[in-house]
C-alpha cells in the first residue's frame, strides 16, 4: 500500500440491505461511509443465500506527481487524565474508565500486562460489559451497583454531549481522540477566516461540534440514521443549534464521489473509518480495499487553501508507515507534512503505562502552520 502508480479496481458489492440501514458516522461505520464494526457500529450480517450483485469497477488510480510532503513519524499523541475522563485502570484483557460520573469495565485486546489497582475496585464498576468480547461482536451491559438508563451527560473541554451503552461495548465517545480534536480546533482558530470541514464517518458528531465551535462550516456524513439522530441531540444539548452543520445521512465514499463532482471543496477533512461496515442502501466498505480510492477523492475535494487532513485506523493488522505512505502519494505536490504514529491514552496515577488505542495519519499544509 505504498500508493505509487495504484492500479486496481476498487471492489464495492452491493449487498441487499437485511439490516437497518446504517449511514457514516465516525467509528461504527465501515466502508464508504457506511456503519462500522467495532466503533460502536454493528456489523453486517448476510446468509449464505443472501444474492451479492457483481462489484462496481473503477478505473485505475492516477499516479500523482510532484513530490510527497516532509514525513514525520512515528509520533505518539497521548491523551492524558481530565475530569471528564480517566483510564484508572488497564489489564488482563480488559480496561477500567471514568466517564463523567460513572466507572466504566470493558474488555481490550490490547490490554496484555497485569492490572495494577485492586479488585475490588474492578468488581464495584458502575456498568460492566459481558458477553462476546471482540471488537465487532455484541453483548450486553450489566450494572452491579444500581440499574441505570441507556445514556447519561458527558462532557469534552465544557461540550457536553450524551454517552450511551451500546451493544457494541462502546459509549459513543473515543477518548483518544481528543489530541485530534484540540489540533483541529486550534488550526481553526488561527485560520481567522471562514472555513469548510467534512467530517467522513462522523458517528456522534463530537468532533463535528468541536469543529462549528471553533467556527468551521461543518458537513457531517455518516451511514447510520440512528449516530446522526444521537449526532443531532448532541448538537442541541450543546446549544450549538446555531452553527453551520449539515448532518448528511449517506455511504461516505458516495457522498465523496458526489462532491466531487459537484466541484465541492472543503479545507479540512476527517477520516474516521472502520475496518468493515455497510451503507444505508447495503454498500460494504473494507478499509485494505477502499481506503486508497477514498484518499484519492479526498485529494480531489481540497480546496486551493486547505489546512489539514485527519485519519485514524482502528483494529487493523496494519502500521501507520503504511496508512503514511499511502497519504503521501495520494498528496504529492501539495507541500506541508505528514505526521503518522499512534494515539494512546495514558492512565492516571503513578506509575502510569500507555494504552495504543488506533493509528493515525495527518496531513498539515504550510499554511496551517503560518
């Protein structure tokens, strides 16, 4: 996946949609903007029997030229103990968080090391996930100290917005994502000019409302009408029903076609996909198979001043000299760099030892840093 002279075909089958339509959304979704696996989006499902219509042929990626931005890597961005969240503790398998109010237990793969806190603070969690353990499985919630409902008040930096217990283990928020979030809304800031952003696999519009707050225009895409709906309270109970976001319901890849040709241009764009994931209308997104040709229309979609590009990758068997590599061929010619690495959150207390959570790659043109 180096990127250089990328010549194939991008398989995209359109599968009979047997589930509830799934529209992009930050981490559920999974290909082209569509619902994810593992970030808290359910994952597709088919019988053998279920009919697949032939792929959809596309032409062969240009081979760009110029050459590719300065490549800095690896970097590790942390995300450190706040009072809105806290890793307290991680290991054996499986992770103990703060959200708000409420101890969080669940499992992580990547938790490989002993815990370090005791038991009995494990075992007096508030919600506790059980069930299928892997990342695109489902389970359920149990609550060991007292019953609790489906969502409760969290907050990022004084934005509040809601939790949820999915049946995906996840809580509609990913913590490591926050060195991401302050980034972006710093190069807003300093931009002191009006600016795009679209949001591809926005899931519940945290970083869509960071964007509006700093003052971007923001459209918001994502493949699951049940994430836009959570999108769009979450908007309300921050009181930011006032800013330019458009909360686009769509495949993303789709959508990113459209816009292009359309002429649409944006100046910041975030990637958020799953590994795997449906569409609204049954389109399956494999993030190996369609990541390069998504890059390549994001390309397409930059507009003469652009500030930054955003991607993460979650629960792949990949490295991010890879997710680099690739975004570097997709941009030769456009200047700034690229920065690739890891985002991990750090526990609290001494002793503390850092959680990998994702891989990331980002690209930042010279003008963001003037």
């Amino acid at each position: 996946m180096d990127g250089s002279a990328l010549e194939m075909r991008v398989r995209r089958p359109r599968r009979p949609s047997a589930e509830p339509a799934r529209s992009e959304t930050s981490r559920p979704q999974k290909r082209r903007g569509s619902a994810p696996q593992g970030k808290d989006r359910p994952g597709p499902t088919r019988s053998p029997a279920s009919p697949v219509a032939e792929p959809i042929a596309r032409p062969p990626l240009p081979h760009r030229s110029g050459a590719r931005p300065h490549l800095r890597q690896p970097v590790i961005l942390t995300a450190e103990p706040s009072e809105d969240y806290r890793l307290l503790d991680s290991g054996d398998g499986e992770k103990l968080e703060r959200y708000g109010a409420l101890t969080v237990r669940r499992p992580e793969n990547q938790a490989i090391w002993p815990r370090r806190v005791d038991v009995a603070r494990w075992d007096n969690a508030d919600a506790v996930f059980t069930g299928d353990t892997d990342e695109e499985g489902t389970g359920r919630w149990r609550f060991p100290l007292e019953p609790l409902g489906e969502t409760w008040p969290l907050a990022y930096d004084g934005l509040p917005f809601l939790g949820r217990f999915t049946s995906f283990r996840h809580v509609g928020v990913f913590p490591e994502q926050a060195a991401h979030w302050s980034f972006m809304a710093e190069r807003i800031g300093e931009a002191k000019r009006p600016l795009r952003l679209l949001n591809l696999f926005g899931y519940t519009g945290i970083a869509s409302l960071v964007a509006a707050r700093a003052g971007a225009e923001v459209t918001h895409v994502d493949a699951s009408k049940k994430a836009i709906a959570w999108a769009r309270a979450n908007q309300e109970l921050a009181r930011l029903g006032d800013r330019p976001v458009r909360w686009i319901c769509e495949d993303a890849v789709r959508y990113a076609e459209r816009e292009v040709r359309r002429g649409s241009r944006y100046d910041a764009i975030l990637l958020d996909p799953p590994k795997y994931g449906r569409g609204p209308k049954g389109e399956v997104w494999q993030l190996f198979e369609d990541l390069p040709y998504l890059l390549h229309l994001t390309r397409e979609l930059l507009s003469p001043r652009p500030l930054f590009v955003i991607l993460t990758a979650y629960s792949i068997r990949a490295s991010f000299y890879s997710l680099s590599a690739l975004m570097a061929e997709q941009f030769r010619g456009l200047g700034g760099r690229i920065e690739a690495g890891e985002l991990v959150i750090a526990e609290a207390g001494e002793d503390a030892r850092l959680l990998s959570t994702s891989l990331f790659s980002r690209w930042i043109s010279d003008d963001a840093e003037r």
